[in-house]
C-alpha cells in the first residue's frame, strides 16, 4: 500500500508494517504531493502542487528518474470559501 501525506510518501507491506518512507524535503521537492500513481515499468509516483513529477522504486522508495519539473505559470486565483464549508475550522 502506498499513502502520500502532503510532504511524506509511505509504503507498507501487506501485513501493515512500514516498508520505507520519503520525505520529499530531504530531495528538495517543494510541492505538495497529492496521490499515487503507478507507472507500467512497475514504479509509483506522482506530481506535486508545483508541477514537480516524482517517480519511486517501489522496493526502497528511491528515486528511479530525476525529478522533472513540468512548465507552468501562476493560475487564476483559488474561488472564496463556501459559508459554512469549513465553519470554524479556517481563518
């Protein structure tokens, strides 16, 4: 099972226990890394916030390419909160 958790990426063998861990600070990738994506050659990964595309062996969680930064701009500005989507919860 492979779990990204914004600035970590885990792998966990079948029975639960951790396999290996990535903190993607120590590989100077600044993105948030959303979800797991697995690649047909058999590696995981996936692209942070910031367009940076981080591709993993799935047996020790190194890098199996070099990251590749996809080009891009600034986009259009995030839409206002809904009222009460997050009542209480955000500033």
């Amino acid at each position: 099972m492979y779990i990204s958790d914004s600035n970590e990426f885990y792998a966990f063998y079948p029975n639960g226990s951790l396999k290996w861990v990535v903190t993607f600070g120590q590989l100077s990738i600044t993105g948030t890394f959303g979800s797991a994506a697995f690649t047909v050659d058999g590696y995981v990964g996936g692209i942070t916030t910031n367009g940076e595309v981080v591709i993993l062996n799935r047996g020790d969680g190194l890098l199996a390419a070099p990251i590749l930064s996809l080009p891009g701009g600034a986009g259009p500005p995030a839409p206002l909160t809904p009222p009460g989507l997050w009542k209480n919860m955000i500033d």
